[in-house]
C-alpha cells in the first residue's frame, strides 16, 4: 500500500464559489462552499473495494483537465451549513460507531485449548470538522453497511453492522483498501468442549485507529477467550496493533469512554441461534 493513500484525510482548506471532490473507495464526496453556505453531498453505493483515492481541488480532474460535475439529487445524499466565511474543514478515519457481526465462509471448530487468529477488514467513515473551534459538521461512511441483529431474541442483543467481507486466516489474503482498516482477532478456547466458529461479533466502539505506511489503517489487536459459557467471551484488548502491523501511528481513541483493557462481552451467541446475516 502507497503511504499516497494518507494524503485524504487531514486539514483542507475551502474557498468561496469552489466545489472540491474526493474519491475514497466506494465514496465520492463533494464540498461546495458558496456566500453563507457549505453544501456536503456524497454517495457511497460504488465497490466496496474499490482502490481509487483522488482528491480534487476546485473538482478540475488534474490528469484530463476536465470539471468534475457537482451531482443531482439521484443517489445522493446533502448536507447542508451555515458559514459565514471559507475555512479549514479537517477529514479524519474513524472507526464504525457499532459493533460489526463477521462471519467465516465456512465454519470451524476451535479444540478445547487451542487458539486461532483471523483477520478482518471494515469500511472507515469520516468525520468532517470544521477547524475554527473545531465545529463537527457530520460522519460520512466510506461504504454503507447493511444492519444486522446479534443475539438470542429481539429482547436479548444489539443492533449491528454486517461486514461487507468474510473473516480471513492468512494476512496475505486481506485486500488493502485505503478506506478500511484492519482487525487481528484471536480466538481461544478455554472450555472444555468444541467452540463452533460461523459468526463473531467485534466491539469497534471499544477500539482504537491506528495508521501504517506500509500497509494502511489498524485497530488494536484484541482477544476472545471462551470458557465454558458458549455466549460470552473475556475480551482482551492489546491496546496496540499486532507486530506484522509495524511501524505505526495513533490516530484515534476508542468512541467509548471505558478505560478497561478486559471485559466481557456476548461474542458468541448468534453463532448458534441466528439463521442468515
């Protein structure tokens, strides 16, 4: 992954009667600035892995010469704000703002004492900030996951997100994508039975955003160890990405205010109990 793929998110600097295009991946997202008025349009139903990042100033494609044309309505989505001058608006990664149910693309039994690790990738939104007082304006996802229930019994669980992708045993099968990030769970057996693996879930409010030039965005390395309850698991957060992860920067801290490393958490229930995802 080229460290180019940074050059999205970060401080950017509007100009009155300009109208400024990114491409991230899936989204595409224009910012127009006229007198008292910003306008965010942007639309995200494209590939999710798709691998274009172009960021335009005044929407003049800069290798055709060509205008990029400010969308209609169709397919899009606007928001609109008062402002009474141009500024900085900053563009920053942030991870989902619900847990992610994941599923593998067939299932696997874990031994009673025995581990294994997957790996998983998430679309990241953006969270646009004016820099003047740093004014949030809105989070706009890289790619709109579909929802999803996680639990026994609609009185018994969490609304979720759905993973766009399958988890994955070897790193080298995960597909680098400038818009997502990058998750190393393992999973240990603690019980004194088999632990059917179809489904997990994983708490991305609880965790951190970090960033490598070599291979893009992570999270913190994190745990899930089963005991003998085939619902809940211990959860273990490293607080840092895994090793093959290195050199990497912070970039963010977990939406959740909880300061506890370990916990426990439902993981495991809809494993068993739901049908489809």
């Amino acid at each position: 992954m080229s460290s180019t793929y940074s050059s999205w998110w970060g401080r950017h600097a509007t100009a009155q009667d300009r109208t400024d295009f990114w491409q991230i991946g899936p989204l595409k997202m224009w910012l127009q600035s006229s007198p008292f008025r910003l306008n965010v349009r942007f639309t995200n139903d494209g590939d999710f892995l798709d691998n274009h990042v172009r960021s335009l100033p005044g929407s003049r494609d800069l290798t055709t010469g060509s205008l990029i044309d400010f969308p209609g309505d169709a397919g899009s989505i606007t928001c609109a704000y008062s402002l009474n001058t141009p500024g900085e608006v900053v563009l920053s990664p942030v991870l989902p703002d619900r847990a992610v149910v994941v599923r593998l693309d067939e299932s696997l039994s874990v031994l009673p004492g025995e581990d294994v690790t997957f790996y998983m990738i998430v679309p990241l939104s953006i969270r646009l900030e004016l820099t003047d007082g740093s004014k949030f304006l809105a989070e706009v996802p890289t790619y709109r996951m579909s929802d999803t229930w996680f639990g026994p019994m609609s009185s018994l669980g969490s609304l979720c997100y759905a993973a766009p992708t399958e988890l994955m045993l070897d790193l080298r099968q995960v597909p680098l994508r400038p818009h997502c990030s990058i998750t190393a769970i393992t999973v240990r057996n603690l019980g004194v039975t088999h632990l059917k693996l179809d489904r997990l879930q994983i708490p991305f409010p609880r965790l951190s955003l970090f960033y490598s030039q070599r291979s893009g965005f992570w999270t913190d390395r994190l745990t899930l160890e089963r005991g003998n309850d085939d619902e809940m698991a211990n959860l273990k957060l490293d607080r840092q990405p895994p090793p093959e992860a290195a050199p990497t920067q912070f970039v963010t801290g977990p939406r959740a205010s909880s300061t506890e490393a370990n916990s426990v958490v439902r993981a495991f229930s809809a494993i068993f109990k739901e049908k489809g995802l």
